[in-house]
C-alpha cells in the first residue's frame, strides 16, 4: 500500500536564504542600498578611522567602547593570551607539514581543535556567559600566533614569539615577519583588520552560529566558521584580485582582458557583492589607505577599476557593479609586505573577533538552528531490489 506523506508545516525560501531573516542581533548590520554597514551603534568605517583594533574588540564582545582603563586591561589581558600552550606549540610543526600546499588557513581549522582541547574548552550549553566570553578571548587572541607560526614553518622558518608591548596589527605583522613593523604599515593593517572583523549574517558567521545552536565549544564553531571563510567566493578571494592585476599586466590590456572575460561569463574577481548595490564602503576605505602609500600598483589598480565599472556597465546595463573588499585589500597587504598566501589568513585574524561576538549572541537563545530540505529524488518507497 503507499505511504501517503504527511504534511508538515513548511516555508518556501529564495535559494541561499537570500534576504531571509533568521534571526534578531544587535552587533550590526549590512544596509546595502546606502552602503553602509555598522558594528553595534557605531559606523564600521568611522571605527576603523578613529579606534584601535582592541577598543572595536572589545565593543563587540563587551558591548560598549571602552575607557582609558578599560581599554587598557583589555589590551593587557588579550596580549597575555597571544602565547599558545606548550602541547599546541609543539604539534604546531607536524600540523604545518600535513597542511602541505593548502596552507595556514587549513592548519589553523587543526589548531584551533587542538587549542580548545588543550584548555579544555567546555560546550557553551554547560557554561556561563563570563566562561563563554573568555574562551572567545583566549580562542581569538592565539589565531594571529597561530596562523604566523604555520605560515612561517610551512617557509621552513622559526616561528616568531607574540610580544605584548605590541598592538594586535604590528604584533601579527611582527609574528609574520620576524620585524617591527613601521608605524604607517602596522596602522594600515589595523584600518583593514577592523574593517573585517564582522559583516552581517554572511556563510562563516552563519556557520559560526548554527553550530553553535548545538551547545557545541567555541573552539567547534570558529573550526566551522574558518572552513566557510576558506571558499574562493566568501574571504578566499583578496589574492584572487591581485591575481586579476597581474593577468592583465599593463594599461593596454585592460579593456581587451576585460571584455574578453566579461562576454565569456567569467567572474571578475574583486567586483561584485551579494548585499551592495552601490559602492562597497570598506573598498572606499581601503582605496584611500592604498593611496596614502602610492605607487604603480595603486595607480594601475585605480585604472583598472574604473575601467571595469565602464565595461561593466555597458555590457550588463541596470547592474550596479563596483569593487568590493577584496579589491584593494589585496592592494593594501600587498603594499604592506604580506605574502599573497596570508591575504584569508588575515581576513580570519580579524573576523574571528566577530565570530567570537556571534557565538556568544547565539548561546544566549537555546533553540536549534534546524531547517528542511525538500526532497526531489525518485518516488519512495521503492522495493528494494535482491542482490544480482
């Protein structure tokens, strides 16, 4: 006899959940009509201009922009935690050679299980806000040491120890490195760090919470939010961009490279984004610090920019199509010195400070992140056939 199928109450959303609310925050939001976006009450882009990346660190975590002593017992405290456990350190070696090829970012999804293990990391269903806030802390303050300690042994290098006299930014280039940054480079990173450290419900965010929903550890959900960072269409794209400068190579290409690309359907990597449909405010900022430093490459990156916008438009009329983060952040580190194969890396070194506020929001609410799928396949029930 066959199985009528119950119904069940049911929603129909847009593929991707675009434009679906899941969910109430208050750290921020993406306006994409204004291009704007905002951490808590406060602009994204005034912070970066304005603050530090500890004051934005601990607004996101604590709630408020601290005072003078606030801020200086949070910079203290976080800078303590920039040492790994020595258990960590020492797998850090063999967890670099496995990573091989892939990189950093795929040995950091091993270290953060191993550092969570290591301090014993309880699910956040077991424990208190305060434990909860702490983990995220010590969690997010040893990714910068890690992400450098494998970068730097995957070169065949000595990893470099964290100072604590050091802000975050001139730290982690510090770490990168083996040298005390310049004050123009370190405070350059720390505009882009603060300018990624959260936006919105995007996939690794949304991944950070959803296991989250499940009382899983910290260190669980940011291992989740690292794998969604690694694809080429969330943070994986900043080299991609810089990538697109080379293939084009000179002034003369650029219009032949781009129409080329643009009429064989290619995506032109570092234009675009899913929630702007004007200009992306954290390309507007990023385009002025690469200013502010000068040279070929930023002269030649403007062009190209505008010439895409041009192409852009005429070819695919009614679409608002200008550069996006990873344009000239992959501009930015470039200029500072960091190696192409730590643009994500760096990306994550910040975003985890907004992953670490999400997880602490989402294991406030003890319901489940568990939607549905519908099914499509072959009709069940089949008789299932006897072995030939």
């Amino acid at each position: 006899m066959p199985i009528t199928r119950a119904a069940s109450p049911s929603v129909d959303v847009p593929r991707g959940l675009a434009g679906v609310v899941v969910t109430d925050t208050a750290l921020g939001d993406v306006r994409g009509l204004e291009g704007f976006y905002h951490y808590r009450q406060y602009s994204a882009v005034e912070l970066a201009q304005a603050r530090g990346f500890e004051d934005v660190w601990h607004l996101m975590v604590h709630g408020e922009l601290p005072d003078a002593a606030q801020l200086s017992a949070f910079a203290a405290q976080t800078a303590e935690l920039r040492r790994l456990p020595d258990d960590v350190r020492a797998a850090l070696p063999a967890v670099a050679a496995a990573s091989g090829r892939s990189g950093p970012l795929a040995g950091l999804r091993t270290a953060l299980s191993l550092l969570g293990a290591s301090k014993g990391f309880r699910p956040v269903y077991d424990i208190g806000a305060d434990r909860r806030r702490a983990d995220t802390v010590e969690a997010a303050a040893a990714v910068p040491t890690l992400l450098t300690a494998l970068y730097r042994l995957g070169q065949g290098l000595e990893p470099v120890e964290p100072r604590e006299d050091l802000p975050y930014a001139a730290n982690y280039l510090y770490m990168l490195t083996g040298s005390e940054p310049d004050a123009d480079r370190a405070r350059a990173i720390e505009q882009y760090l603060i300018s990624t450290i959260d936006h919105g419900f995007n996939a690794s965010t949304f991944t950070a919470r959803v296991i989250t929903s499940t009382g899983a550890d910290v260190a669980a959900a940011l291992v989740g939010a690292v794998g969604a960072l690694s694809g080429p269409l969330h943070g994986g794209a900043p080299s991609r961009a810089l990538d697109t400068l080379d293939a084009i190579g000179s002034r003369d290409r650029i219009d032949p490279w781009i129409r080329e690309h643009v009429l064989a359907g290619d995506r032109i990597m570092g234009f675009g984004h899913p929630i702007y449909r004007t200009e992306d405010p954290r390309s507007r900022m990023l385009r002025g610090i690469a200013e502010r430093f000068g040279g070929p490459l930023v002269d030649f990156a403007i062009e190209v920019e505008q010439h895409v916008e041009a192409i852009l438009a005429e070819l695919k009329p009614g679409r608002e199509l200008h550069t996006n983060v990873e344009f000239y952040a992959g501009v930015v580190m470039e200029l500072c010195g960091l190696p192409r194969e730590m643009f994500t890396a760096t990306f994550a070194a910040a975003r985890v400070v907004g992953w670490s506020a999400n997880i602490l929001e989402q294991a406030e609410d003890s319901k489940i992140i568990r939607p549905i799928a519908r099914y499509v396949g072959p009709e069940p029930p089949a008789a299932v056939p006897a072995m030939a």
